[in-house]
C-alpha cells in the first residue's frame, strides 16, 4: 500500500502545511503581538487557522479526484534505530482529511467568534494582555491536533495527542488564579492532565506492547502485520487494544475517567467549544477509527469498547439532567455523546461513528458558543443593572457580602428569548439537531449509530436509545431555562445581545448543525463511501445498512416524549425565582444523585484521591521521614559511618596510616636531603662520580 | 673531490651551512652596532632561523650522503632540524626582554646561540663519528660560554667554568671510546661499521663494546642522566634563566640525536651488550631525578632535576630498541616525547622567566603564591606544563608518556616501565606543589610582562593540550620521520 502511494507530488506536497501555518500563526503572534491591537492578532490567529482549512479542502479535493486513493507524504527522517524506524510523514486519506476539516472548519469559526468574545473575557477578568496569549495557545492547539490526525505512525499521532493535552491543560487553566478560592480554574487544570496521564500511560503500553509484537510503530506496516499476528496470537492484538481503550477513556472522557471533562468547563467558552465538544475530546474516537484493522481482529475489545460508550452515554445523560450551570449541561451532554461515537466505532460502525462526530462538531461548538454568548449577555446585564444602581449603592462591603453573581447559572436566567433573538434561535437549532429531531443533523447521525446497534449489539442499543431520550429532555429543559419564561434575575432582564463578531459564526454553525445530515443520508450515503476508501485500503468491508424506520420511528419519538416532558416540567409552568426544580419532588433521592454526578467524584475521592493522599502521608511522614531520614539515615547510615570514620581516623588513619605515611615522607625527605649531600658543589667530585660510572660500565662490560 | 662536488655537497645540506654562514654574517654585524643596540641581532638571528626551518622543510623526502657520506640528509636530520631550529627560535624570543632586563643585553648570546644550534644540526646529519664529535664540540662550547654570560655574577662564572671543566672531561671518554672504535673497525664512518661489524671481522669485540659504553658516557653527559648528571642542577641554576632554558632543550636533543645516531644506527649489534647498562642508568636517572627534585625549593634547580628525570625516560626507549622490530617505534616514541617536553620545558621556563627578578630573586617556589589570583592566564599555563611533566591527560605529556610506556613494555621490559610509572606518581608531588602554591597560598607576586614571554607560555600550553587531540596523526609522522632512515 505505502509502495502504491510512495509518489507524492502537486497539491500532496502542502500537507505539513496544515501544521506550520497555525505553527507559524503561533509564533508570529508570540514574537510580535504584543505591539498589535487585538483585532491584528485575532485576524492573524483566525487567517492562519482559515487558511489551514483552506489547504485541508484543497486536500480533500486532490483525494477526491484520485478516488480516495491514500498518499503518505514523506517530510523528515525522525528515529532510525537499527530496524526500527519513524519518520515525519503525512498520511492523507479520507479518514485523516476528514478530521482536518472539522478541526480546521469549526476551529476557524470558532477563532473569529473568539475575536469578540476574548474582547469582552479579557475585560471582564481585568487582563487585556492575555488576549494575545489566548490565541497563541489556540494556533498551537490547531497545529497539535493536525499533527494528530495527519501522522503516519502511532508516536507521531501521539505527539500531537500529548500537544492537545497541553494546550487542554493551558486553556482549562487559562484564568489561573481565578475560580474557586482562586485555584479552582488551575485545580480544574490540573484534574485535566492528571487524569489524562492516566489513559497516556494506557496510550504508552499500547505502542510499548505494539513495538514488541510488531517492531513497528507505522500505520501501514502495523496493519499489514495485524492478520497475521492476530491468526497466531490474537491475545496481543487484544491487549494492543485495550490498552488504546484506556488511553481513549481518557481523551475521549468514557467511563471511568470522563470526570475531568465537566471541570474543563473552567476554561473560556471558545475552549469548551473548540477542544472539549468539537475536536480534541473526539481524538479518541478518531484512534479507535484509525486502528479500525486491529479493532475488528478482535471482536472481545470491540464489545468492551461499545459497553464503555453504551454506558457512558447513558450515565452522563442522566447527569445532564440534574445540572443547572448551563456549561455543566453541555459538558456532560458532550460526554454522553462521546459515548455514542464511541459506541459506534467499537461496534464496528466506524462510519456512523465518525459521522456523529462530524454532526456532533458542529451542533456542539454551536451550542458552547451559543452558551458563551448568553453567558456574555448576562454578564453585560449584570454590568449595566451594577450601574443603574450605583448612585443608591451603600458602600462596597454590604454588597461583598452577597453571594457572588454567576452569570453561568441557569436559575438566573429566563426570557432571554426576547432579549437575545440571534442567539435563541440559533440555540433551538443546536439543541433540536442534539435531540435528534429530523431532519437536523443530529438526527441522521444518531440515528445511523442506533440503526447499527439495533443490529449489532441489543445492549448498547437499549442504552443508547434510553440516552438519547434522556437528551431531548435535558436540552428541552435547558431551552425553556434560559431562553423562555420570565427573568429570574435583573442580569437576565437587561441581558444584550453579541455583536456581530460572535453571532456570524454562530449563523453559520447553525446552517451547518441544521444541514449537516446532508452529508450522509440514508440513500447515497456520500460520507460513507468518502471514509471507505480509507478502510479498504486495509480490506475492511463496510456495510452499510438500509434504513429502518421502526429505528426512527421510535428514536423519534422519544426524542419528542422528552421534549414534551421538559415542556410539561419547565415550559407549561416556568420557574419562579428561588423556586425548587420541579424533577425533586417527583424523583427524589434520584434527582438528588443526578445533581450530585452520582457522587462519582466524591467516591472517586474515597477511593482513590484520599487513600492516595493518605498513602503519600504516611509515606512521607512515617516511610520517608521518621524511617528513612530519622532512623535509617541518621541513625543507620550518618551514625554508624561516624563511628566508623571516628575509628578509622583516629585508630588506622592516625595511629598507623599516618605514622606509616609521616614515616615514608620523613624517609623520603631524609634520602632526598641526604642525596642531595652529594651535590657539594665541588666539581672534583662531580668528576669523581663520572669517573665511577666510567668504572662501573667498563667493569661490568669486561668482566661480564 | 671536485669542486662541484663540494659545491653539490655543501647544497645538501644547505640548512647547515646556511646558518653558520648567517652565523659569520651576524659575527660582523655585531662589531657594527653599538652597545645599547645589541637587541638588534635577536630579530637577526630569529629571521635567519627561521630561514633555516623553511629551507629544511624544502629537503623533506631527500636522502643524500654529503661529503663522502661524513654527514648525512634524511628523515631524521630533517626532523632534528626543525626541531633544533625551533628551539632556537624560542631560545631568542625568551632572551630578548630577559637579557635587556638583567642588564646582559650582549650580541654573543644570539650569535652563540645560532652557532650552537649549528652543531645541533650538524649532531642530527652526523654520519661518522669524527663529526659526531665535531657536532659535540660545536654545540657545547658556544653553551659554556653562554652558561657564563652573567659575569661577573659568580653563579655564572661558576656555572660556566662547571660546565666546561666537567664538558672537557666527558669529551674525552666520547674521544677515547672512538679511538677505541676506530681501532677495531678500522673505519669512523657510521657504514663503514655496520658493515665491518655484520662482515664480522671486528679485532676484539670486548674492547669494541668497551667503546660503545665509553660513547655512552660522553653522549650521557650531554642529556644528563644518573650518574653524569651531577652538574647539572648546579649549571641550570647560576646560568641565566634565558641561556637555561635553551640549553636544557637544545643540549638534550641534541645528545639524544646522537645517541640514537650512535646507538641505534651505528651499533645494534652491541645493544644486548648495553642494555642491562641503560636499563639500571634509565632506572636510576628516573628515581634520582624525581625524588632528589622533592627537596629543591628553588625552581630552577626543580626543573634540573625534572630534566634529569625526563632524560631517564627518554633513555628507556634506548633499553627497548635492541627488541626486533622496535628500532622505528622506539625512535619515534622518544622523538615524540622530546618534543612533548621541549613544549613543556620551554613554557615552564616562560613561566619562570617572567616571575624572575634581578639578582636571582623571584626564583623560590614561595614567590609562585597567589599567581592564580593576580595572573589567572600565566598559573593556568603553568598548571598545564605541571601536568604535562607529571603526564596527567589530556596533555602531550600524557600521550607522549603514553607511547613510551607502550614502547618499553611491547619491548617486555615491565619492570623498567613500573619503575617509570611509580616516579611519575612521586613527580606529581613536586609538580603539583607548584600549583598548590600558586592557587592555594596567598601571595601578591610580580610579574614581568612580556609579549614574547607571554606569547612562548599561551602558544605551548594551548599546544600542549590542542594537539592531544592530533596525537596519533603526529605519532605517525614522527614514525615516518624517522623510518627511513632505520
């Protein structure tokens, strides 16, 4: 296959553009952004990102007219050790073009949303000089990701999987020393990397465990081997897998360590939007979707895989439901549709799993964004009701007192409707495509998953139907919350609409969130031969199934069942200010786990984080300190070497070493001293002594 | 012999006679200058060696017998020269300042200087033994003179009339072993008793040997080992620090030449005769040189016996060259360590030379204190020479010690090279107190400042350890130096 595709010319040679411009991008701002106005570096971050995009569908374009046919384009020798060997090489195939469309798409809308929304951010903090820092940290995500999706091999795809990581971790904890007694954004950041540090070590065995069966870390040669090795020992492939499972539970945030994913939510809006709905978070799936030889090797892994995103997304559907800070809604609606890509992709329905997360890119970073715009327009209603009363404010410490304002908490909102017309609707695209209402997007998408399931795996079908059912209701809720009913705060009385900046991207997410289903409809399926060229090339078979109305039918509706419950719950007879859910009194205690996230962190934090704590405390204070320092090395080691030293010193060193010492040099000085007795300065006896040696030589010659 | 003949000969060995001629030319200029204007003939006689080091490189690859085969050009006289010639060069540039400054500021030195280094070159092409004790006698007469040049200091009076008395009776024995020679080849030519001794119609090989060993004393004189060594530190001492540090590179090269000339050429068939002879010399120079060297306090009489100790290491090369196949190695070992040492001899004295003052003060290890903090540059050159002398890596010491070591044990003389090894420990005792004073002991010593001076100390020491790393391209032109003509 790589033979087939060695030649490489024309529009092929701009792929490692698609790194180096946003690289590019980065560095120009970092050198000299700071003497420009905000708009010149937001222009630049935003051009360089378009441009990205610009080259990917110029990539896309050149596949399509050699019919999807995959070219790996060569760029620079990396490790050559022996056998082994990876290289900088771009792979460019309809699976990794695909991703670079999303990244790049939806990463340039967001960056130009980003110019308006920073503006406002920075402000609102009290921090106009990380504006610049923000997009610096932004270009670098874009070219990370790339280097993700575009890399030949598992470590190249796994130096960008550890550059995301980064910029996540950078982003989350972008207003570092805000937040929660002013750590809570960096603690956020710090769950973050942490908690990924755990699926990169999963990430690690697995290339560990494929460069020992294999010897290979490149994607052609690792598939090309795979039928092979998994017709001898199919247990290698199997644990390969898995261990990719672990990594990808923790990008792609399934159970067990989705937890990091909702703290995320710290970071500015833009990032929630752009790297924990829309791309980074999705590399999971993407792995699983590019590793899709060794996955169908092995189908004990594939229904592993499937369960992890069948539960999650039923698990974190339910928590949806409970939350009221409209960040945390999304961030666990984006986890529980993570979970059914992952799901998909496990079942083999790698297509329908890309799909959703190509759909899902776009009603998802609509509905962040959206959400940041309404969070802004509370914010600028806060700011004028502050100033409206200014004149009769008593001093500043009675007003301290009362709880801070969060202008992120849906219970402060209500009627914004009116207020923030753009931003409504644009938001009932997003939250009907996430409903999966036709003939939206998220329909086609989710759909495509549930009919495969229905097929594949009844389990994981029931789960996910239950889950998408769970998603008309919470996004039906969230609807009628924020945008419908009356204020329920003064911010949300005088909240004002975003300017144009922010609100054309989000015109354009939504033609997207609402068309996008156009990509792949059940008849022609374009997406779906699209990404097959990639598959056949490793001899995969994709079948596609023929719609199934009953699938529809039933997704359908109860996909409207949920949103007339929320309409019955919250629309009927909208909140009143302080007034309690009304899910509590009809759930209970369960509505109370919702709210809680099922208590996970908190047992999470039993389990783990408090033994651990307690382990490093005991380690350090009994293992480390009192053992190890107190006992063993004061006692031990300093204490008996005091001894020893004293013993040698004053018994060897002195009492014989130096006597023996001072002995040889007073001995040496002596002879020395005394031979040079023989240097009188006479020079009859410096001729006697020439006159002895003649005597000796000639003595010894003769009488020899 | 026609005159073209003559005229032939006297081309080849054109570096030669160009210098004394030069030599001649100098001796006239000198009658010219008035007394404050001597310095003059320095860069004089510097231009005229260093015309004599290219017209030296010129011959390199000629091998001609001159003058009915009494001298000879080839690898190894080439080689000598530019050594020889470099040596002088240094000799002139430490004198320059140091002459004007202790007041001895005489056109002798430079012309006795260049005169000797003529019977040094005339040492390295000998190829009879008439000449070998020409050369001997050229070299050593300007060097007693110059020993003498601080009169009327009697240190130096005394240094110079030491030096002749005991030269004048060495002499005799490197006479007397040749007439002995002569009786029983017949012949002096150096050929001429290779081939009597392999034909095998040598009169009595007993007395024949007896010659070679009364050679031995002479030449051993000349390099200074035990027990011809003891004038020596007394010389170095009273004789001016300039005209020393020439001497104790020149004198030894020069003697080494011969030998090896003598030795190695001339009289392999005796060489297990001799070995047990050098062996317990080489032994004894080498123990001697370095213990003794513990007890002196003055620097000068130090580096006298460090030189009588190096002479010893050199000399263990000559106990090896009797082994088959050696011969080559063993001569290129000891002409790679003489180089290595006259670099590190030459920046020694350097070193001395600026520290020194006037009436022989200056000269005590005690007024090496404190040089580490007042002048960083000329303690860190030190510092290397002392490595390099106590053969401490990574300096041309160290390599040079390296291959002589190789020589003597690829030749099975283990114990010999033990010997070498241990008195290289007990060196770095004197050696490194040296730098204890100068970086350990607080002092606010004065230091002349000379470019030329300053230039010797920063060129050797930079060399010293730069050229490590060139060791084994320099190693392998040293041997193809010498091959041919071995």
């Amino acid at each position: 296959m790589l033979s087939e595709t060695a030649t490489v010319g024309g529009i092929f040679s701009l792929a490692p553009l698609v790194v180096f411009i946003p690289l590019a991008g980065m560095i120009f701002n970092m050198l000299f952004g700071g003497r420009l106005s905000q708009k010149l570096v937001g222009g630049i971050a935003s051009a360089a990102s378009g441009l990205t995009f610009v080259i990917a569908v110029l990539l896309g374009v050149a596949l399509y007219n050699q019919h999807g046919e995959p070219v790996v384009v060569p760029f620079l020798e990396w490790i050559h050790i022996g056998a082994f060997q990876v290289d900088w090489a771009f792979r460019v195939d309809t699976l990794s073009v695909t991703m670079m469309l999303v990244v790049a798409g939806v990463g340039t809308l967001i960056h130009v949303y980003s110019v308006g929304y920073m503006h406002e951010d920075v402000i609102h903090q009290g921090d106009p000089s990380r504006f610049r820092r923000f997009f610096v940290f932004m270009n670098l995500f874009i070219a990370m990701m790339m280097i993700l999706v575009i890399g030949d091999s598992y470590l190249m795809l796994f130096v960008g999987w550890e550059g995301v990581g980064l910029c996540s971790y950078l982003l989350i904890g972008f207003w570092y020393e805000k937040g929660e007694n002013g750590i809570g954004n960096a603690i956020a950041g710090n769950k973050a990397f942490i908690v990924n540090r755990i699926g990169d070590v999963g990430m690690l065995l697995a290339m560990f465990t494929l460069f020992w069966v294999f010897g290979t870390l490149t994607f052609d040669e690792v598939f090309e081997l795979a039928p092979e090795i998994a017709a001898t020992t199919p247990a290698y492939i199997g644990l390969i897998t898995l261990f990719m499972l672990v990594g990808v539970t923790g990008k792609s945030a399934q159970i067990p360590l989705y937890v990091w994913l909702p703290d995320a939510m710290a970071g500015p809006t833009p990032v929630s939007a752009l790297i924990h709905a829309a791309t980074m978070v999705t590399a999971g799936v993407y792995l699983i979707a590019r590793s899709a030889p060794l996955y169908t090797l092995v189908p004990e892994s594939q229904n592993v895989v499937a369960l992890v995103g069948g539960l999650t997304a039923f698990f974190a559907a339910t928590i949806a439901v409970g939350q009221n800070d409209i960040k945390k809604v999304l961030a666990y609606s984006t986890v529980s549709q993570l979970g059914f890509m992952v799901a998909a992709v496990g079942m083999g329905a790698f297509v329908a799993g890309m799909f959703h997360l190509v759909s899902h890119a776009f009603f998802k970073a609509l509905l962040f964004l959206a959400s940041g715009s309404v969070i802004q327009g509370m914010e600028r209603g806060h700011h004028l009701e502050h100033h409206a009363h200014e004149h009769d404010l008593k001093p500043r410490k009675k007003k301290s007192k009362e709880p801070p304002f969060d202008p992120q908490d849906m219970r402060n909102m209500g009627g914004l409707a009116g207020r923030m017309r753009t931003t409504y609707w644009v938001y009932i695209v997003g939250a009907l495509a996430l409903a999966g209402i036709p003939p939206l997007s998220g329909f086609f998408s989710k759909d495509e998953i549930l009919l495969e399931a229905s097929h594949l795996n009844t389990t994981v079908y029931i789960l996910l139907t239950i889950a998408a059912f769970f998603t008309a209701f919470y996004m039906g809720r969230q609807v009628w919350m924020v945008f419908l009913g009356q204020p329920r705060s003064a911010a949300a009385e005088k909240a004002e609409e975003s300017p144009a900046v922010m609100t054309l991207p989000l015109i354009i997410l939504a033609v997207l969130a609402f068309f996008g289903g156009l990509l792949n409809l059940p008849g022609p399926h374009t997406f779906g031969h699209w990404l097959e060229y990639t598959f056949e090339a490793f001899h995969l078979e994709m079948e596609t199934l023929p719609f199934s109305l009953p699938v529809a039918l039933i997704s359908t509706l109860l996909a409207v069942v949920g949103i007339l419950l929320a309409w019955m719950f919250y629309g009927r007879q909208p909140l009143e200010k302080g007034q309690e859910d009304p899910l509590r009194g009809i759930l209970g205690w369960i509505f109370t786990g919702m709210q809680r996230k099922w208590w996970v962190d908190e047992i999470y934090h039993f389990l783990f984080v408090n033994p651990y704590i307690q382990l490093s405390h005991v380690f350090a204070e009994y293992v480390d300190w009192r053992f190890w320092h107190d006992w063993f090395h004061e006692v031990v080691l300093a204490g008996s070497f005091n001894q020893f030293a004293r013993f040698l010193n004053f018994r060897i060193d002195a009492g014989i070493i130096d006597r023996i010492a001072n002995g040889l040099g007073n001995g040496t000085q002596q002879i020395a001293g005394q031979m040079r007795q023989i240097q009188t300065g006479y020079v009859r006896n410096y001729a006697l002594s020439l006159f002895l040696g003649v005597v000796l030589i000639v003595g010894y010659i003769l009488l020899r | 012999m026609s005159i073209q003949e003559f005229l032939r000969d006297l081309t080849y060995l054109l570096p030669f006679t160009y210098l004394v001629s030069w030599a001649a030319v100098l001796l006239i200029v000198d009658l010219f200058l008035p007394d404050d204007r001597k310095g003059l003939l320095a860069p004089l006689a510097a231009l005229g060696m260093a015309v004599g080091i290219g017209l030296s490189i010129l011959q390199v690859g000629q091998q001609q017998a001159a003058f009915n085969g009494l001298a000879m050009v080839d690898g190894f006289s080439i080689f000598m020269n530019v050594l020889f010639l470099g040596i002088g060069l240094v000799g002139v540039a430490l004198a320059y300042d140091y002459l004007k400054r202790m007041g001895l500021e005489r056109g002798e030195y430079y012309i006795l200087l260049v005169f000797s280094i003529t019977g040094m070159m005339l040492m390295g092409s000998a190829n009879d033994l008439i000449m070998v004790f020409l050369a001997l006698e050229l070299l050593s007469i300007p060097l007693y003179v110059l020993s003498g040049l601080a009169r009327p200091q009697q240190a130096s009076e005394e240094a110079g009339i030491k030096y002749f008395l005991m030269g004048a009776f060495a002499s005799g024995f490197v006479v007397f072993g040749i007439a002995l020679i002569f009786g029983m080849t017949g012949t002096t030519s150096i050929p001429g008793i290779v081939s009597t001794v392999s034909s095998g119609t040598l009169l009595n090989p007993l007395i024949f040997t007896v010659g070679g060993g009364l050679m031995l004393v002479g030449l051993g004189f000349k390099v200074a080992v035990v027990p011809f060594h003891m004038w020596t530190p007394d010389v170095y001492e009273g004789a001016p620090s300039a005209v020393t540090a020439f001497m104790s590179n020149g004198a030894k090269a020069a003697g080494f030449a011969a030998l090896i000339r003598v030795l190695v050429v001339a009289l392999p068939s005796i060489a297990t005769d001799l070995t047990p002879v050098i062996w317990i010399i080489a032994a004894l120079t080498m123990i001697l040189g370095n213990v003794v060297a513990i007890a002196q306090r003055n620097i000068k009489r130090l580096l006298a016996y460090s030189s009588i100790a190096h002479a010893g290491y050199i000399l263990m090369v000559l106990v090896a060259y009797g082994s088959a196949g050696l011969a080559a190695q063993a001569v290129a070992a000891a002409l790679f360590y003489l180089v290595a040492y006259t670099l590190t001899n030459f920046g020694a004295w350097a070193v001395v030379i600026a520290l020194e003052k006037k009436e022989g003060r200056g000269l005590m290890l005690e007024d090496y204190s404190g040089l580490g903090n007042r002048h960083m540059g000329l303690a860190v050159a030190m510092t290397i020479f002392m490595l390099s002398f106590t053969g401490v890596p990574p300096t041309l010491g160290f390599v040079g010690k390296f291959y002589l070591f190789n020589v003597v044990i690829e030749g099975g003389y283990i114990w010999l090279a033990l010997i070498g090894v241990l008195t290289s420990l007990v060196s770095a005792y004197y050696y490194l107190r040296v730098v204890v004073y100068m970086f350990m002991r607080d002092g606010e010593p004065e230091v002349r400042r000379d470019v030329w001076v300053n230039l010797t100390a920063g060129v050797t020491a930079a060399g010293l350890v730069a050229l490590t790393i060139f060791a084994a391209p320099l190693f392998d032109w040293a041997t193809r130096a010498v091959l041919a003509g071995f």
